[in-house]
C-alpha cells in the first residue's frame, strides 16, 4: 500500500510544470528565509494565492518547497553576516559566523547545507512513517476528544510563545472570537455583524493571516525611518563557494549529532507552539552540553552548525505529522499549510491519509524533493542572496505590501478582504508594540471553528459534560492543558526556590499516568507504567536531595 | 508610572470590548433547533477574554513599572513632546496605514493595475525620500514589480483583478 501511494504521489508530481514550480518555491523560499525580519511563514503566506487556480497535488507540492527552502535559507544570512535570517537559525550564528570570519565562509555555509538536508530527510522519513500510525490513534478521538485537543493546542502555545502567559492567552481567546464573527457553521445563525452584511462571511482567515503576520511584520520592518533607508545588510558579503565535499565529510564525522538534533526538532515541531526557534536552540545547548569540549562552542566550530541546522530543518516534518494526521497545525507555518489544504477544499483529520492517499504521500514526497532541490539550489541562490543585500528595506517592504494586496484580492475576487488585510495588519503591529503574542491568536483564529463544530457535535450526542474528564484522551488532553498553562508559573516560581515546584513535574506524570491507564491494552499500560515510574524516580530523587532540585545542592 | 497605566488600559479597552460583544451576543437569533445555541460558545470565548483581561489588570496594576518591558524600538528612541512627537515616532507605520487606506478608497476608480503602481510608488517616495535619481528608480520598480505581479495575476492565474472606472472603459 506504502509502495503504490508512494509511486503514485511520483507519478502525481512527475510533470514538468509542478517540478518547476517547485524550483520556484524552493529559490523563492531561499531567498526570502535569507532576508532578516522576513519569515518563513510570511512567504508560505505570500504564496498561497498563486497555489489557489492549482490543482491541490501542484499547489501544495509549490507551498511544501517554500517551506523547505525557507528552513535552510536562514543559514545564509546568519553564517555571511551574523543577523540569522530567521528566528531558527539565531543558534547558527553562533558558530558559522565565527567560522566564515575565521577565513572559512564555503566550508561553514557546506556544513549548514548538508546539516539541513539531512535533517530535512530524517523528519521527511519519520513524517512519512510515523503520520499514518498517529492519523490510526486519531480515529479514535471523538467531539469530547478533539475539543480539549484544540484547547490544550492553545494552551501550550500561549505558554510557549512570551514571556507573559496571560498576553498569549488573552491573544488566543482573540483569536477565538474573531473566528465567530459571520454566520455560524452549526446552524447559520448571523453573529456580530453590526448590520454589515460584508460581515456575514466573516473574516477570510488567509486575509487575517497575510493581516497579522506579514502585514505587520512589514510595518515593524520599516518602523526605524533608519533603518528603512539602509540596505538589508551593511555588512559586506564576500564571494564564497561552498565546499561541498569537505562539508560532507564533516557532516558524516558526527552523525550521531545530526540524528539527535533531528529527533530534537521533529519532536519539537510535534509540539504544538514549540517551533524552530526553540528546537534550534535546544539543540545546540545539548550538543555542547554532549561535548568533549564544551568550551570550544562559539569560536567556530562544526558541531554548532551541525546541531541547529539539522534541528530546524527537521521541525516542519514534525509539525506536518501532527498537521497530517489530526489536522490540528503545530505552529504557525503549519497553520499557514493548514490554510493551503483549506482553499483546496481539503480538511485535515486522522482519516485524511486513508480518504487522500495519492494527495498525502505527494506532500511527503514533496518534502523529500524540495530537500533534494534545496541542495541543488543553494550555490545559485548565494549569489541571488548577494544581490538581494543590496535592496533597501523600504524598497522591499513597498513592493511586498503591494503584492500582498493584489494577493489577497485573487483569493476569493472580495474587496473586503483586502480591507480585512488592513484592519488586522494594524491589529498585528498594535499587538506586536504592546507584546502580545500573534502565534495564539493565529491558531485561535484557525482552530476557532474546530473546536465550535466539536464542541456542538459533543452536545448533539449527550448534554452530559461528564465525556470531557471521563473519556481517556479527554481527560489527557486536560491533564496536560492544565499542566502547560501552569508550567511558565512552575519554570518563574521554581528560580525562587518554592516547595511545591519540587513535586510540579512528578504530579503531572502521576496525572497523565492515569488517563494512560483508562485507555487499555497493553502499548499504552506500558507506557502509563513508565511515566508513573518516571514520576516516582523524580519524586525519590529530590527527596534524597532533602525536597530540593538536583542542580541546588 | 506612565508605563503601568499603558498596561492597565489596555485591559480596560479589552473589558469593554468584551462587554461590547457579550452586549451583541444577546442580538444573536436563537432558533428552536440545534443543542449549542449560536451565542453559546461566544459567550464562552468573552467570558474566558473577560476573565483574563481582569487578571492582566489586576498583573498591570500590582506589578512596578520597571516590570513592563518597552519593545527595541522605543527603548532605543525617545520621543518627542506633544502630538506631534507622537506622529514623528510612529511616522512610517502612519504613513503606511494611511496609503494603504487610500489605496483601497481609490480601487472602484483607479483599478488594482495603476492604483497598485500609484501606491508603491508614493510609498516608496515617503519612507525613502525623493531626493537624487530616487524619484525614477521607484517609477521603475513599482511599475517592474506591479506591473510583472499584475500580469502574472490577469494572463498566468486568469484572475480578474480590479480593473477601475479608468481601465474599465478598455
């Protein structure tokens, strides 16, 4: 079955047309990951209007290169000249601007390359088994279920997303409330429209989208009349060529640290909120943490590529497993992905994978060529990149705001949206000025509907709420929702030494333990076995440390 | 001081919006069908935003001024006095609000094509100046990149864009 989707999914996306688009997206993401204060969500977000008259296998296969070049095109920027190009590939400076001032710029940029390309293949392998699997457990979920998904979704990347818990999750009940305005899905009832009946449709949510995140983004970019005027770097680039056979080679010597970076960002992109700008770090602060020689990160050094580039480039796989197999989107580009499957008419659930197999391995199979493409590429777009740093800041973010008219106008031919571009761009760049989080707002807005619609589902069948602490994943999905929101007051309260941060992580295994247990068989008692262990081996050891932290004493 | 009473207002601006909505949610029709009424879950949402925004309020309020945190921009640059420090401050993202508004007010007459090249290329004017050969160089790239995106739009995607009352009559 795996054998005839994959061939079709080949076959699907062997024309020359999607390959070229591919190549398009995989240069246009290059590029636009290279430019700092641009993201990669931004450009996924720009695209998504060219994807709109394709069929969906061509139009996401276009979306998914984007998404790959963008990963690996940070790295440019922040090996030649120390500004990351995204906010994945601040850990990368680190150790390739060292190495590219220290007279090796080919070998530090042949190391980030390969790092990404193999972390981009690892995630693309463990995307393409593990997303059928999960997409299995989610047939399980009922209404009850797929509610407190969302709500732990929302949760976590409240939690994650800023310093301050209550920004992130005021942002994401925003969220949630603009995504009621118009007519309601259950029934069609007209809500919140103050007698405008452009309202009624409500908010397009690719409008809200390009509003929030790019809209404003550019703002904030031009925001120093300064810094506008200049070109996007000061710093000169110098011409480099990438050693690509010394670069393999010392990519190969630390294998062990590619793997564990890769597994650290596809487990980070599972995670809903957690994206690449956390896994890179994380991954770099194990690798030095696994290091013979510590001290010698920050100098120049391969490890310091090798973790981060390997991390970032493995989060989007991670990210899409979650996407592909319960629709619920990880993290903002995932949500912008979302929203691409959305205008092809393709809804996101567990049982996507069985119902659109062809479709489903073609966006794997995407993944796994786009990674191909992006080596290929990347020489090329180095030097498109040179030209690139020359262009002033105004001068691009003009054009682009341009460009984001006339591309939310193409969506659906509505004028209101554009007018919806420029009301949430100027609540994007309010929210941004006053430190509000735009990553829970996004999903809020996203899965704002989800949760409605599952929630109506859940009462269609029994107006008994008892389902949503009495059902397994329910109540897991609770468990661990409370948890993630209290876990930025455990993190705050633990550096004032409070007592009863000592038993926050043990109680919380203890509670998803139980959960674990209510499910049955054997895989999951197992697996509820080992989480109460772990809860009762951190509960022992800091009694031994007289009810304190390891690190205290 | 200032800078907790920034905090606090928002929270304020964010109850009254809540109660402004929770007000609108009683205009919502309930029909006689249906287990979750249509005004039900926004309520809940608002409820949840209400609650939130008193504890922001209430974080705002209790917490020193030296907690809340100014973004880079503004711990970098200090304001002038009076209005018109505040317009000087926030002078780009103004200007760019405001040309996009005209853009949108202008679309029925001058189409997406020329209102589009109209518009980046005053934008460009107002945050990169006019000075030198500038004036041309912006001609040419908003009528480049505009123009190209434009066409790719109308003859590549087959998408009909705005054409306006002066386009219109062609």
């Amino acid at each position: 079955m795996i054998i005839e989707n994959t061939i079709a999914a080949f076959v699907e996306l062997g024309n020359f047309k999607t390959i070229l688009l591919m190549l398009v997206g995989v240069a246009g993401g290059l590029i636009a990951g290279a430019i700092p204060g641009f993201t990669i969500a931004m450009a996924i977000v720009l695209t998504l209007p060219f994807t709109f008259g394709m069929p969906p296998s061509m139009g996401l296969a276009t979306m998914v290169s984007v998404l790959v070049g963008g990963l690996s095109g940070g790295l440019m920027a922040g090996i030649l000249t120390g500004i990351p190009g995204t906010p994945s590939s601040v850990a990368t400076t680190f150790d390739g601007f060292p190495m590219a001032r220290n007279g090796e710029p080919g070998l530090a940029l042949g190391i980030g390359v390969w790092s990404s390309f193999c972390g981009g293949i690892i995630s693309a392998i463990l995307l393409m088994t593990l997303a059928p699997h999960l997409a299995r457990v989610g047939l399980e979920f009922n209404p009850w279920d797929y509610f407190m998904l969302v709500m732990f979704a929302l949760t976590i990347t409240a939690s994650l997303s800023g310093k301050n818990m209550i920004k992130g999750l005021i942002a994401g009940a925003v969220g949630l409330l603009v995504r009621t305005v118009g007519e309601d899905e259950a029934v069609g009832m007209a809500r919140f429209n103050f007698g405008n009946d452009a309202l009624l449709q409500g908010f397009d949510f690719i409008a809200v989208l390009i509003g929030l995140f790019a809209f404003s983004q550019l703002l904030n970019d031009v925001r120093d009349p300064k810094i506008a005027k200049k070109a996007l770097t000061e710093r000169g680039v110098v011409k480099v060529r990438i050693e690509h056979r010394r670069a393999i080679v010392e990519v190969l010597k630390r294998w062990t640290i590619v793997v564990r970076s890769s597994l650290i960002g596809v487990f980070t992109g599972i995670l809903p909120g957690a994206g690449g700008s956390i896994a890179n770090i994380l991954a770099y602060d194990q690798a030095k943490k696994a290091s013979k020689h510590p001290e010698k990160f920050g100098t120049g050094i391969a490890d310091g590529i090798i973790a981060p580039e390997s991390s970032n480039n493995a989060v989007e796989g991670g990210a899409l497993i979650i996407l592909m197999a319960l629709g619920i989107p990880g993290d903002v580009t995932a949500a912008v992905m979302l929203g691409a499957l959305l205008i092809h008419d393709i809804i996101p659930s567990p049982s996507f994978i069985t119902d659109e197999p062809v479709l489903a391995y073609s966006i794997f199979i995407a993944f796994f060529i786009a990674t191909f493409m992006m080596i290929g590429m990347q020489s090329f777009m180095l030097r498109v990149f040179v030209l690139v740093t020359r262009v002033r800041m105004y001068v691009l973010a003009s054009v682009i705001l341009g460009f984001c008219g006339i591309g939310v106008f193409a969506l659906h031919n509505v004028t209101f949206d554009l007018w919806t571009l420029l009301w949430f761009g100027i609540l994007g760049f309010v929210m941004r000025h006053f430190g509000f989080p735009l990553a829970p707002m996004i999903l809020g807005v996203v899965l704002g509907n989800i949760a409605e619609l599952n929630l109506a589902r859940a009462l269609a069948i029994t107006s008994d709420l008892s389902p949503f602490v009495t059902r397994p994943w329910s109540l897991f999905f609770l468990i661990i929702a409370v948890f993630s929101a209290l876990f930025p007051l455990y993190v705050g309260q633990r550096e004032k030494k409070k007592t009863w941060t000592v038993f926050f992580m043990p109680v919380a295994c203890f509670a998803a333990s139980i959960p674990l247990f209510m499910m049955g068989g054997s895989a999951r008692t197992v697996l509820a076995a080992i989480v109460l262990c772990f809860g009762f081996y951190q509960l022992w050891r800091r009694w031994q440390n007289g009810w304190r932290f390891e690190a205290e004493k | 001081m200032q800078r907790l009473n920034r905090d606090a207002i928002i929270a304020i601006i964010l109850l009254a919006f809540c109660g402004v909505f929770f007000l609108s949610s009683f205009d919502i029709r309930q029909p006689d069908y249906g287990v979750l009424m249509p005004s039900t879950w926004p309520r809940v949402v608002i409820g949840v935003l209400a609650f939130l925004s008193v504890l922001y309020l209430i974080q705002s309020t209790s917490a020193g001024a030296e907690a809340i945190e100014d973004d880079k921009y503004d711990a970098e640059h200090t304001r002038g006095p009076g209005f018109r420090g505040w317009l000087g401050h926030w002078r780009n993202p103004l200007w760019c609000f405001f040309l996009f508004f005209l853009y949108l007010l202008s679309l029925p007459i001058l189409g997406m094509l020329i209102g589009g090249i109209t518009f980046v290329y005053v934008l460009m004017g107002v945050l990169g100046g006019w000075d030198g050969n500038k004036p041309i160089l912006h001609a040419v790239f908003a009528f480049a990149t505009i123009g190209g995106m434009w066409s790719l739009f109308t003859f590549g995607l087959g998408v009909l864009l705005p054409p306006g009352m002066i386009l219109g009559q062609f």
